[in-house]
C-alpha cells in the first residue's frame, strides 16, 4: 500500500508542477506581449527596452494598404538596384586588381630583364680590359712574314743564276 500512496503523490505533485509551469509561462508570454507593443525611444535610437530618461512612442501604421504594397516594392526595387551596383562595383574592383597584378608582373619582368641586361654588359666590360691588360700576340701583318715577301726583299730578288759547266 505505500507504494500505491506514493505513486499517488507523485502523479498529484507533476500535475500541480505542470500546472504551476504553464501558469507561469501564460504569465510571462502576456506581459512580454504588453512591452512588445511600446517602443521606447532612447536618444536617437529606439528600442523595446525602456531605458533611463526614455520615452515611449506609438508606431501604429496608419498608412492604408495600397500605400504599404508601394512602399514594399520601392523597398525592392531599391534592394535590386543596390545588388546590381555591388556586383558592378565587385566586377570592376576585380578588373582593377587583374590590371595591377598584370603591370606588376610586367614591371618585375622588366626589371628582371634589365638586370641580366645590366649583368651582361658588366661582364663584356670585364672582358674587355681583361683583354686589355693582356700582352698582344703579334700577327703576321707585324712580324713580318708574308708583307714583306710580298713587297719582295732585294735579297731575294737579286739572286744570280750559276752558270753551269757545261
């Protein structure tokens, strides 16, 4: 028998409890509903919240709904035009970052090209008074070889022929 008087306070004790939840959630939903509707204006800003030195003001929407359905579609229409000017602003910042990144790599190129140019001309400068600095081998225009055989040496030229015996 006691566990039956037990299972008898604990079914009456849940229901009290379940009761009590509801009641207090009814209670709360009704006074969040009560400031839902006032609006508060604190400063330049509003809010649901009252506030320290914050007024409350009335937002009803006199407005009649042929008013309402035009606002809405100005609203849209507004919201198009500003999606089509993000994406013509996206379009031509990605257009003028394709071109920098371009000239960039044009410019590094250049200056690539201009440093083996630079490099290169350093080295023939090298070349060159290396090339100075060495002793001149003579050639034959200076030593003279064949210039002078081809002006012809008296020597050569005044050869007397023997007379044989015969």
């Amino acid at each position: 028998m006691s566990q039956q008087k037990k299972r008898k306070r604990t079914t009456a004790g849940s229901i009290g409890i379940a009761i009590f939840s509801i009641a207090t959630c009814a209670f709360s939903m009704s006074a969040s509903a009560q400031n839902a509707a006032k609006t508060w204006r604190c400063g330049n800003t509003y809010s649901d919240q009252p506030c320290e030195g914050g007024t409350t003001v009335k937002v009803n929407d006199h407005r009649s709904d042929q008013d309402r359905r035009a606002a809405d579609a100005g609203t849209r229409s507004a919201q198009t035009y500003a999606d089509h000017l993000e994406r013509t602003r996206l379009s031509q910042e990605k257009a003028a970052n394709d071109r920098d990144q371009r000239a960039a790599r044009e410019a590094r190129s250049a200056a690539l090209a201009e440093r083996r140019l630079a490099l290169s001309e350093q080295r023939e400068r090298d070349r060159a008074r290396k090339a100075a600095n060495d002793p001149r081998r003579s050639s034959l225009n200076f030593s003279g070889g064949q210039s002078s055989r081809a002006a012809g040496d008296a020597s050569e030229r005044k050869k007397k022929k023997r007379k044989s015996a015969a």
